[in-house]
C-alpha cells in the first residue's frame, strides 16, 4: 500500500467514525473515480451502518437517466461542471435518502482534456441535509498532469476528507 492509499484509508475510517457516531448516512454518484470512493468505504469493517449505495454515471446519458439530470445542464456546462457535480450530489442525496451524498465529475486523462478543463481538473459535489433542507456545494481541484490513477486516488482522498469536514462543521455536536 502506497503512501495515498493510506491516507485514503485514514479519510475513510474518519469518516466512517464521525457518520458512525452521529448516526449519518451516505450514498455516491462517481464518474472519474468508477467507484473508487466506495470501494474506499466499503472495504471498511462498519461501512454498512453508514453508506447506502451508489451510482457510477460514466456516461452522460447514465447522467441523465439514472441520476436525473437535464441533458440541458450538461450541454451548457460540460460533464466536468460545478452545475453537473452539483446535480449528482444532490440527486443522489434524494434517490437514496441519505444525509449525505457525494459526486465527483472530471477529466482523469491521459486523454480528453481541453484548454479550458484539462487533464486533472475535478469536481467534487456534496449534499448533505441540515434542518430539513438539502444543502449543496462544490469544490474545484485542478491536479495537474498526474497519472490517471493518481487523478482518480487524489479526487477520492479529496471528496472523503471534505465530507468528513462539512460533517464536523455542520453540527457542534458532530465530534471525530
């Protein structure tokens, strides 16, 4: 195991702690990652208590049909969009009924990546519930040109950590 994978491993025994001990669920909508996050989660004793499913939507029309999202919204910003990840998170969020979902959209490489959104560019989306009302938003990360297995382990370390964060953040009473 690579220095990465154990910090991913750490981010998700956080994160599976801090879900366990105030009762929170999540779900997933991964593109980039192909179900890297979780795989993440699930390889975890306890995961069950906490994660619900998810949705790997390589393909826009997966996008679309499984994930609900206007093929309007992904025309006029791209797959790789704030307005995409946002989209994911928070329809994830509602098909499975959890606290929280998280979405990751990007360009891992080698290949696809444009002036405007190259290669280890990422959006990370979350969704999360506070007082009844579904709450949403995204983060940029821009790698770099990394390997494409890199871009995928960096984006998963990445997404875990941020929700590990919002939940530690939302709540006074959410202790790690």
């Amino acid at each position: 195991m690579n220095q990465l994978d154990t910090q991913i491993n750490k981010e998700a025994q956080k994160l599976l702690f801090i879900f366990n001990k105030n009762k929170l669920s999540l779900s997933t909508a991964e593109s980039c990652t192909g179900g890297l996050i979780s795989t993440a989660i699930t390889s975890l004793s306890g995961a069950s208590s906490v994660y619900m499913g998810g949705i790997i939507a390589y393909d826009n029309e997966v996008k679309n049909k499984l994930l609900g999202i206007p093929l309007k919204i992904i025309d006029n910003n791209g797959a790789v969009s704030a307005a995409v990840a946002e989209e994911m998170s928070l329809n994830t969020v509602k098909i499975f009924k959890t606290d929280f979902a998280i979405s990751v959209t990007g360009v891992a490489g080698p290949n696809g990546g444009s002036v405007e959104k190259p290669v280890g560019t990422v959006w990370v989306g979350i969704s999360y519930l506070i007082e009844k009302k579904i709450k949403t938003k995204s983060n940029l990360f821009c790698f770099g040109q990394k390997s494409r297995e890199h871009i995928r382990k960096l984006t998963c370390y990445e997404a875990i950590k941020l929700t590990s964060s919002i939940a530690l953040g939302i709540d006074k009473n959410c202790k790690a």
